[in-house]
C-alpha cells in the first residue's frame, strides 16, 4: 500500500482529497492545525489507512522536524500533496505586512520546505508523487487578493522547475488549479453574485471538491506517470 501526506486535510478540499485517496486505496497521512469532527469519523471508519497529525504549517522553523517524523513513523512516502493555504484577503494598499507576511510563509514558504524534506525518500525510492493545489487565481487575477494570487503563481512555477529536477529520478510534480467550488467558502454568495460565477461555466454550475480529488488521485496513480511539469485546471469551464 502507496503512502501519501496530505496537508489542510482537516475539511473542504484536503478533505476531499483525503477520502478519494482513500478509496481507492491509498495509506493517508493527513496534516491539519487541529482535528476535525469530519477527519475524525474518517479516521475512525478507517483505522489501518488514515492517520491525522497535527502541525500549524505557519511554524516554518519545525518543518524539518516535522517531515523527519513522519518519514520515521510511516516509512518512505510515494506522495505529497501540498494543499494547505490560507486565503486573507484585501487591497494591497491596505493589507498589514503582517498578513503579506503569513500568506508567504504558508502557502508558498511552507510547501517549498516540506518539499524539500518529503523528497528525499522519493529520491532513495526513485519514484514519488508531489501535487501542489494552485488556483485559477494564479493566472486570472481577483481584485483583493493579490497576494493570494502572487503565492499560488509561484507554485505554479514551483512545480515546473522541479519537474525538471527529480523527473530522471522517477518523480513526477504536477499542479492542480481549481476554480470556484460548491465548499464551506463559497456558502456565503448568494444571489446575482453566485449566478454571474456560475454563468461564467458552459456547465452552467461551479466545480465540486469531488471534482478536484479525482484529478489529484490521477496524478497520483501510474496512469498518470509520464505527467509531470503540468497543471490541471479544475473549474468547470470558467477560464474555458
């Protein structure tokens, strides 16, 4: 059984993924700041295949640590999926240094490093998967998040430069680029602003969570093994 990491892994998207890896039959490591009540009942229904372990991936100084732990108690991993993100928004003029400094710090500075460190037991294996979760943002731009959108391009061209590093060792890095998805995040539009996303679909409706995890368990089955540098996008045709 092929061992993965999954960060955010606690609800929404990670969630998702969590439990899609996990039928079709995959060991998940699932990373999140705290348990939740949805993680929890996976793990319960499936105590030999999903384990959570709590990490604050804001604490880059312990990601080191962190990745030698887990290497050590789950053994060599075949997969990282790196989806853990925060999403602060505002106007550049009036955004705090502090929140520009956070959004850095995790979803761009965070996976960098647990990269860095999950990758070297691919690398004795020659043979891994790294999947980096970007958003359309990164290459349609949303007015107020601009930081956001600054960090989820430089996983774009995180996975493209990587690709090229560890391909001959048998290691694929790809990017997965969801759009507006029916999650927790988007329950608060309603109305004409819900409608004019939708409308933006030639399906005529937003992508699902469900929708993104299968396009990240293909990428990282064998199916999926001369897939390497690329981006899927996942929004239901939006950016079509």
């Amino acid at each position: 059984m092929k061992t993965i990491v999954i960060t955010g892994a606690t609800r929404g998207l990670g969630l998702a993924i969590t439990k899609q890896a996990i039928k079709e039959g995959y060991k998940v490591i699932a990373v999140g700041r705290a348990l939740s009540e949805e993680l929890a009942e996976a793990v319960r229904q499936n105590p030999q295949t999903l384990y959570f372990e709590a990490y604050d991936l804001s604490q880059i100084e312990g990601i080191h640590d962190f990745a030698i732990r887990i290497a050590k108690t789950y053994g060599r991993l075949w997969g990282l999926v790196n989806n853990a993100a925060i999403g602060t928004d505002g106007v550049l003029a009036t955004l705090h240094e502090h929140d520009i400094g956070q959004l850095l710090r995790v979803n761009v500075e965070a996976p960098i490093l647990l990269t860095k460190y999950l990758l070297r037991p691919m690398l004795m294996n020659r043979a891994g998967r790294i999947i980096n979760i970007s958003s359309i943002i990164a290459t349609t731009g949303f007015s107020g998040l601009s930081v956001y959108g600054a960090t989820k391009a430089a996983l774009a061209g995180f996975t493209r430069s990587l690709a090229r590093e560890v391909g001959k060792a048998g290691i694929t890095v790809n990017t997965v680029a969801p759009g507006y998805m029916e999650t927790d995040m988007t329950k608060a539009l309603q109305g004409e602003k819900l409608e004019s996303i939708k409308r933006r679909s030639p399906l005529g409706h937003l992508a699902r969570a469900e929708d993104v995890a299968h396009a990240v368990t293909f990428l990282l089955s064998e199916k999926a093994a001369r897939v390497t540098g690329s981006t899927i996008t996942v929004d239901a045709g939006s950016t079509a």
